[in-house]
C-alpha cells in the first residue's frame, strides 16, 4: 500500500469533510492515510519543512511552497461572503486604528497575515499569535487590533470586540474574486496515479459527509470542543461548497489574483 501522511486543521470544514475518513468508513482505494491534526500554522511550518506528503494549508503558504507542493482540485476553502475580520479590542473606536497600532495576525504563512499586509500596508506592527490566542489578548488589551479568522468572525461580539473591517468583503469587491483562503496541497514528487486516487478518495468521503452529515458531528465536536454545534454547523455551511468539490475555475481565478498581489510567489501548480 502506498502512505501518505496528511496534515489537516481541527477547523469544522476541514473535520467534516475527513470525518468519513478519520472514522473509517470510505474505501481508501489501496492508499494508507495517515492523519495529523493540528493549527494551520502549524502545518504551514510543516509543510516548510517537508514533513508531510500532503497537507491542509493557507493559500499564502502555498505560494511560499509553490516549488514543492501543487494544489488539489478538492478539499479547499473558498470565502463567498465571509473571510477574515480586523477586530479592534474592547472600548476601540471604529475609524480611529492609528499608523502606529499593534495588529496581531495568526501566522506569518497564513491567508489571513497576506491579506492584511496587502489591504493595509500602513499597519507595520504585527505580531503573530495562534489563532485562537488573538480574541483573549485583545480582550486582556495586549494589542490594538487583531485579524481573526475561523470561529472568530461568528464569536467576536461575545466578547464586545469592535469589528473594525470585514477583510474578506473588501478583497471581493475590489478583486471580483472570493477570498482564496485555504487548501489541500500535496507534494510534486507524488506519483500523479497516487494523486489521482487520493483526490477521488476524498471526494468520496466528501460526498458520504454531505449525505449522512449528523454521522460527522461527533468528530467535529472532538476537534471543536469550545465551539457550540450551531457555530459548527454555520462554518461548515459557509467554507464547505461547490468548490470544496472541484476548485474549477473560479477557485483557479482567484488564486491567480492573490499571487498577482503577492507578487513575488508562485505559480501554483494545480493538479488534473
């Protein structure tokens, strides 16, 4: 059997979509899966290191790795409507983030860091924190602003965080394009038979997801523990869609504009 060891985030998206996998009910198709699970960040360090044949990764990543890994047609991410938020730490005033504002971001790798660092270039003092670290720390009034992507865009009011910009919304009108936020890369020294195989091994288990989804959730709440299964529902309705599926050609243009604007990344290889 050939091994293949796969990075994937705990978000729900990404649970959902494996959960057939990780529980054992989709025919592998002569493959041997391995699984790793973990923070986006951490995976993007993975994948810098070659540590994995195929990973979950932010789109940024993906440029920085585009010399090692390609892009599968399934298992992305795309943000219709929904993608990263500025917020700005209790008592902060909508309008008023000066030049000077410490902004914490969640990784230098990630989709979230390019996006900020392209809308707002006059914001230079970033720090990075895990992802789910950024909302506490601007509660505690350790930063001015923080980017928080997954839960953080359904949860920030919870914890009277002021939404200072939706980034997401303000890529797609001034691009035409959804935000290109993560995907499954897989590296070029693959056999194409092998990737082939994998890609219809996941749109397998895509498809037994989408029919049977209540079957998923008891895998998604053990990777989302602090997250309530309405939150859970609302982010796999939100990132799961058609081009989850199939990146096609809208995935393609996207990504072609966010390394348009990156500038001195990619291409990307997307594989058959």
């Amino acid at each position: 059997m050939t091994r293949l060891e796969i990075g994937l985030s705990t978000c729900p998206n990404d649970t959902f979509l494996f959960a057939p996998l990780l529980d054992g009910r989709v025919d592998t198709r002569g493959l041997d899966l391995q699984f790793r699970l973990g923070d986006i960040q951490e995976l993007n360090e993975s994948l810098a290191k070659r540590e994995l044949e195929v990973s979950k990764a932010s789109f940024a990543a993906a440029l920085q790795l585009a010399e090692h890994y390609g892009v599968l047609r399934v298992g992305s991410a795309l943000g219709f409507g929904v993608g990263p938020v500025l917020l700005g730490r209790p008592g902060a005033v909508a309008g008023q983030l000066p030049e000077d504002a410490v902004v914490l971001c969640p990784g230098e790798a990630t989709t979230a860091t390019l996006l900020m660092r392209c809308l707002h270039a006059e914001l230079t003092h970033i720090e990075h924190r895990r992802f789910d670290e950024i909302m506490p720390a601007l509660v505690a009034g350790e930063a001015d602003a923080g980017v928080c992507i997954h839960e953080g865009r359904f949860t920030y009011h919870d914890h009277d965080l002021l939404l200072l910009e939706d980034l997401g919304d303000r890529w797609e009108k001034e691009t035409g394009q959804p935000v290109p936020l993560g995907g499954l890369l897989c590296r070029l020294d693959v056999p194409l038979e092998v990737v082939g195989r994998l890609q219809e091994v996941l749109r397998d288990s895509l498809a037994q997801a989408r029919a049977e989804p209540e079957a998923c959730l008891p895998t998604m709440r053990r990777y989302a523990q602090e997250l309530s299964d309405e939150v859970i529902w609302r982010h796999v309705e939100l990132y799961v869609n058609e081009q989850t599926n199939d990146l096609g050609i809208t995935g393609r243009r996207c990504l072609d504009e966010l390394a348009r604007r990156a500038g001195a990344y990619g291409p990307l290889v997307v594989f058959d």
